[in-house]
C-alpha cells in the first residue's frame, strides 16, 4: 500500500511538471500545444537512450530538456504569423509523427516494446529507500519549478507576457517583441515538458509509445484548467486532483458489474475527456481570471505579484 | 517499369486523396464557417464507418442506403455534440475562444472515440463483401471498391459544389468563409449557418470514414490514425479555401503514396506532417489560397 502511495505520488509530481509548463504556454501566454505528450515522449526517450549510452543521468536530464525546449521553439518559430490554430495542429501533428518514430525504429527506441531497464539514480545502490527517495527527487523539481517560474513570471518578462496573452497588438504597440516572447514562453513549457518526461523514464524505468498518447494531454489540460489555468499553485492542486479522479474512476469502474478490462479502459478515458469540457465550461473565465489589472477595473493598489501566485 | 510503378503509387494516391478530401472538406468547411478548428473530425469520421458498418454488415442494408446513413448519423451527432460542448464555450467570445473550442474539440474527439470503443469494442470490423477481381488498364490495378469510392467522392465534390455555388445556404456559406464582417454587413448571420455548416461538415468526414471501412475495416481508431493526413490536406488548402481542402487532399494522397517508393508504409503520416511543415515554411497561407483573402 505504501508502495502504491509513493508511486502515485511521484506521478502526482510529473503531472505537476507537465501542469507548470502547460500554464506557463497556455495559461500565462495563450498559445496551446496539444502535443504535449510528445515532448513529454520526446524527453523521455532521450533521457533514457542517453543514459543507456552511458551518459550520467543528470546531464541526460539537462540534454532530455533541452532538445525538447529546442523543439518547442522551432515550432514557434515557424507557425510565427500564422493563428493559434497551426500551432496547435503542428504541435499535434509533432506528438503523432514522434509516437510514429517510437514505434518503428526499433533499433533506437525498440519499438512497441519499448525500452526497458532503464538506469536510476540510487536505485542499485539503496533499493528499499528508492520509492520514497524518488518521490522527493521528483517533488524536489516541481519546488524548484515553481520557485523559479513565480520569480520570473513575477518580473517585467511574466508581465509583458500576460500582456501579449491579452492583446498582442497592444504589447507590440507598447514595444514588446511579441513573437520573441511567446516562443521563449513556449520553449519553457516544452522543456518543462522534456524533464517531466526524463524524470519519468527513470521513476517507471520502462517506457514504451503507448505512455505518450493524446490521453496524457487530455490529464493534463484537465490539471491546469481545474487549478485555474494561468496559477502555478493550481497547476500543482490541479495534477493531485486528475491523479485522485484517476485513481477513484479506476475504483469505481470496477465496482460497476458486468464491465471488461477494455469497457473499463474506455469508460475512464470518456470521463476525463467529458471532464474537461465540463471544466473549461463552468469556469468561464479561469484561463482569464488572474489577467493583468485594466484601468479602472481593480483597485489600484493591488500589486500585480498576487496575479501569478495566490 | 518504374514509370509502370510510380503511376501505380499516383493512382494510389488518388484514390487515398479522394477520401482524405471529405473529411478535409468537412475540416475547412467547419473552420471557414465556424472560426475554429474542430479536431473531433477524426471521431466522427468513425462514427461514419460505424454507422456504415451497423446498415450494412450488421442489416443488411443496400449500398445506396448505406451513404445516406454515414452522413446523417454523424451530421446529426456533429450538431448534438456541438450543442453540448462547443457552443457553451463559443458563447463568450474572446481573443482565444477558437483555441478553447480547439481544446474541447480534442477532449470531444478522444470522449466520442472511447464511446465507440465502449459500444463496439475494440475489434476490426469489416464487411465482409465478396473478394473481387483488380481492375487493370494499362499495368495499373485498381480494386472495383477503390473505383466505386473515388466515384463517391466525386460525386459528393460536384454535388458540393453546384450546392456553394446555386443554392442561397450555399452561398451565404461561402461569404462567411470569406469574410464574416462583410457577410454580416450583408444581413448573413454565421451563427446560423454553423449548425448548418457542422452537419454537412461531420456528415462529409462520416463519409469518408464509411468509405474507408467499406475499402478496409473499422475499428475506434479508425479516423484518428487518418488525422494528419486529413490536416495536411487542409493546410495544404489554407485552411479556409474548399477547392484547396479537395487539392490539398490530391496533393498530401499522391505524396503520400510515391513517398512509399523509398519509405516503409507505417510512415504515411509522418509525410503528412512534413508536409505540414514544409508548406508552413514556404507559403502558410497554403498552397491554392487566393492571394489576399485572410482570417
């Protein structure tokens, strides 16, 4: 039981990791990557190739991050003057093709078999110690995470960029490099995304494409929009919630009689995504709430730090 | 010999184009109206084959019925799931209302994807129509049911075609596409045309997904594996011309079937995604957009 706690609560803190880098691009930026798993994927499978190659695990985790803020910015960069709307097909589009690679390339990735084996640090060298050690290696980067971010989205950076989230034009007349800032935005919720990926590789030490489907994006924008979209705090509220929905659709399900494994399976994934319309519908401006104050609208001595954290 | 062979892979391509072009229609036709992208397509494209599967294989019903049935099934359910989900968020318009409705669009594709695997489980289906006999002219084969389907779609593209450009909805419909304001100004209201817009579009990619099933078979995911290819076409297109989604289709089908002379076939969809990609890089407004008409 406690071992199942620990393992739950070390996805918990990958969710969050996920949740912090979807607010960050969506939440504080407006711009939406629906192909989140793919990073997600994409800093696993480095991560892990990497360190099998003998390569340490920490500047595994680093070069796993980078690749995919890389990535990220590419992305950006490309779907620069077009809508919203291509970003989110490339991203997409990027998540499926790489789920494509995975599969296939069995030399590299080892196909729908996946890797297995993968390294751990400590995990040989204090076996019994490694779920709870692991659960604080993982909360550790969702603390330092959310420190750094509030520090930045705090300083003129996070503010300009809610401006660009609120009118680009405006930003750009008030002379912010509104391209510039929303792929730097988006970079950093894709590398968050990367390590995310990394930290989970090591944690299950197995993974395989199926780990990266479209489903895990649907957790996630279910994480951020219930903690409020644009608040890091609520990101991480927002991960324990989907992992505790998760878990209590897989109890519930089982109670209901006469279901198969595949009926099961189907059910819960219908409930998430049911989830996360509802959500986006009842909070009709959550993604909006924590905007910049507009003249006239709030008072005036409210300091605009309380917009990125309460 | 290889001319013989990339001809073969250019037919093949046409006959893939063909399909991909509804639901790429439908994809476009939803978004020129409707301001968004509905990726829930891929779901309905699905429910097309299912409902298709269910007259046919499962009643028995004739072909003639059978199209009539994967176009009304998902049109009707398009407009029941676009009542429930997207129009509450559509409601409150706003700088990033089309990238929610994107967002619940996704949620409503894997929601009406894992019905289907509830209903249906998550087994093939197939017709089970009797094996027929390639039709071959000039060294190039042709299965009847790749024919019969490239009919179909033609069929269904002139039909759509004379209905854009002879009929009041479909004309109303292509002003909005072109410009909502100015269709506004003109007494159109395109919140009106959207439930209209959403029918023909589910319907359009119900199709697709009826023929595709007719051709292979069925299972939950049977549209989504197509999503790339049905968003390459449409970005091909520019994502708000009708005749660029039918081109873009041609264009991603053919590209997608000669790329197979040098790549194995499980990377059909990544073509689609270079395609993506390149077309952004060179011109993003797609390929066959007219110069000037912008959303």
């Amino acid at each position: 039981m406690i071992t199942y706690l620990l393992f739950l609560g070390t996805l918990a803190g990958i969710y969050a990791i996920l949740a912090l880098g979807l607010v960050v691009s969506w939440g504080q930026a407006g711009m939406v990557n629906l192909g989140l798993a793919g990073f997600f994927g994409l800093g696993a499978y480095a991560s892990a190739i990497l360190s099998g190659a003998g390569v340490p695990i920490g500047l595994a985790w680093c070069l796993a991050t980078l690749l995919s803020a890389a990535a990220g910015i590419a992305f950006c960069l490309l779907t620069r003057t077009l809508r919203g709307d291509y970003l989110a097909i490339v991203t997409l589009g990027f998540a499926e093709g790489l789920r494509l690679v995975e599969t296939n390339e069995r030399w590299l990735t080892g196909g729908s078999d996946g890797i297995s084996g993968i390294r751990a640090p400590l995990k040989s060298l204090l076996p019994d110690a490694f779920p709870s050690l692991y659960l604080a290696v993982t909360w550790a980067v969702v603390a330092v995470a959310v420190v750094l971010l509030a520090r930045l989205l705090r300083s003129p950076f996070g503010r300009a960029l809610r401006a660009v989230r609120d009118d680009e034009q405006v930003a750009a007349v008030a002379g912010k490099s509104v391209m510039r800032l929303k792929c730097q935005a988006f970079g950093i919720g894709a590398a968050l995304f990367g390590i995310a990926g990394a930290v989970y590789a090591h944690f299950t030490s197995y993974i395989a494409p199926d780990n990266f489907g479209v489903q895990i994006t649907i957790y996630i924008f279910l994480a951020a929009t219930a903690g409020g979209y644009s608040r890091l705090v609520g990101a991480v509220a927002g991960a324990l919630a989907v992992m505790t929905i998760l878990e209590a659709s897989r109890l519930a399900a089982t109670a209901i009689p006469g279901l198969d494994a595949v009926e099961i399976a189907a059910l819960r994934e219908f409930a998430i995504a049911v989830a996360l319309i509802l959500i986006i519908q009842w909070r009709p401006d959550g993604m909006f709430r924590m905007t910049n104050q507009r003249a006239g609208t709030r008072p005036v001595a409210r300091p605009v730090a309380a917009d990125v954290h309460s | 010999m290889l001319i013989a062979e990339v001809a073969q892979y250019m037919v093949n391509g046409l006959v893939l184009g063909a399909l991909v072009a509804l639901p790429a229609l439908g994809l476009t036709l939803i978004f020129s109206v409707q301001g968004f992208v509905n990726f829930s397509v891929a779901a309905q494209m699905t429910v097309g084959a299912y409902a298709a599967w269910a007259a046919g294989a499962a009643l028995g019903w004739p072909p003639i019925l059978i199209m009539p049935v994967a176009f009304v099934v998902p049109g009707i359910l398009g407009i029941v799931a676009d009542r429930l989900a997207l129009a509450p968020v559509r409601r409150r318009p706003g700088a990033h209302t089309p990238l929610m409705l994107a967002v619940v669009s996704i949620a409503l594709n894997l929601a009406l994807e894992n019905a289907l695997h509830f209903l249906f489980g998550g087994d093939l289906r197939s017709f089970d129509l009797a094996v027929e006999r390639d039709v071959s002219v000039a060294g190039i084969a042709m299965g009847p049911q790749q024919l019969r389907n490239l009919a179909t779609a033609l069929t269904i593209a002139v039909t759509l075609a004379a209905f854009f450009s002879l009929t009041r909805w479909g004309k109303a419909m292509r002003a909005v596409a072109d410009n909502a304001d100015l269709a506004r100004l003109k007494g159109i209201e395109p919140a009106r045309l959207a439930g209209l817009a959403t029918f023909i579009g589910m319907g359009l990619a119900g199709i697709g997904g009826a023929l595709l099933a007719i051709d292979t078979s069925v299972d939950p995911s049977t549209g989504s594996r197509l999503i790339l290819i049905i968003f390459a076409a449409s970005v091909v297109g520019g994502l708000t011309s009708l005749t660029g989604a039918v081109l873009g289709a041609l264009v991603v089908g053919i590209v997608g079937e000669v790329a197979l002379i040098v790549m194995p076939p499980v990377y059909q969809s990544l073509t689609a995604f270079v395609v993506i990609l390149l077309v952004l890089l060179i011109r993003p407004n797609g390929l066959f957009a007219a110069v000037g008409v912008r959303r």
